[in-house]
C-alpha cells in the first residue's frame, strides 16, 4: 500500500512540469468516493481528479496515469490560453 506523499511524488515523477507537492499539487484520499482526489493549481487555474484505486495502483506501479495525463493536458491547454 501507499500513501498520498508517494502517490504524489509518483504523479510528479511521470509528470515533472506539473509542480512541487503540497504547492501546485496536492492529493488526499476520498473515503466517500473511495478515490484519490489529485487537486493541480497552476496560476488562476484550478482542477480536481478523481483517481480511481486502479489507475493509481497503476501508477504506483510505473504505468502512466492516462486520466490524469488527459486532465493535466487540458489544464496546460487553459493555462496557455488554447482552448479546445
């Protein structure tokens, strides 16, 4: 098992530009969900993931966190301006 300070720094690792931990990105565990909530601030944009107990097994486990890339892509996207 693992915690949120190592599946932070996992998603970090895969994903380097996205920020520092406890800073621009954050996660905690829902118990009512019972799924990871990966929260990223980059500038005035903010955005909340509902990772799902597979994909963050899987991305404990080296695999890249494909959800979470696509949500990450879209807040780049917005933070540079270009929308869909």
């Amino acid at each position: 098992m693992y915690d949120k300070k190592q599946l932070c720094e996992k998603i970090t690792s895969i994903y380097p530009d996205i920020g520092q931990c406890g800073i621009d990105i954050d996660v905690d565990f829902d118990n009512k969900e019972r799924a990871w909530v990966v929260r990223l601030v980059k500038d005035s944009h903010k955005l909340s993931h509902y990772l799902d107990l597979p994909e963050a097994d899987d991305c404990m486990d080296g695999k890249k966190c494909v959800s979470l890339g696509l949500e990450i892509a879209q807040l780049r996207k917005n933070v540079e301006g270009k929308q869909f």
